[in-house]
C-alpha cells in the first residue's frame, strides 16, 4: 500500500525547508489549505518536482524564523496522519 504522504527535511541556501509529496495530488490544494492554519508556517507552495521516482508535484513548506524544524515536521507528520485518517474514515 502506498503511503498518502512523504515529508522530508531540505537545507536550501537561504533557510530549512520541509518538502510534501502526496500520493494523491489532485489534494495538494487541500493539504496546502491545512497547512497554512499553523502559525509557524510562513509560506507554502505548490511546486513541480524535478528528480527521479518522485511525484510530479510537492508541497513546500516555509518555516517562520526561530522555528525548530525537527519539531515542526513532527507536527506536520501528525496532522496530515490525522487528516489522512479522517478522510479515509468518511468514504
């Protein structure tokens, strides 16, 4: 079974960022919604990926200053398992 989502930690030039990609991307409108209700996001974006086995598309999240990256990403984690667990207990 596929997973709904994969998260993972970048370090680009300028600050961390926390890359999503979905197994399902007709949700990224959705889940980029979601995600922008936490306070400690600055910014998200919807973003092609360029790569090999990856989703043609992915969520990149931006993060305030001062703002763990390790604990947030934990936070994301949890939140799409609890939206992704919800969404599946509706059908």
């Amino acid at each position: 079974m596929q997973l709904p989502f994969r998260s993972e930690i970048r370090n680009s030039p300028n600050q961390q960022i926390i890359k999503i990609f979905l197994g399902d991307e007709s949700l990224d409108e959705k889940i980029k919604i979601h995600l922008e209700r936490f306070n400690e996001i600055e910014l998200v974006e919807i973003e092609e990926t360029v790569g090999q086995n990856r989703a043609n598309e992915n969520l990149t999240v931006f993060l305030k200053d001062d703002v763990d990256i390790n604990k947030m990403k934990s936070a994301i984690d949890s939140s799409l398992w609890w939206y992704f667990e919800e969404d599946m207990i509706e059908e």
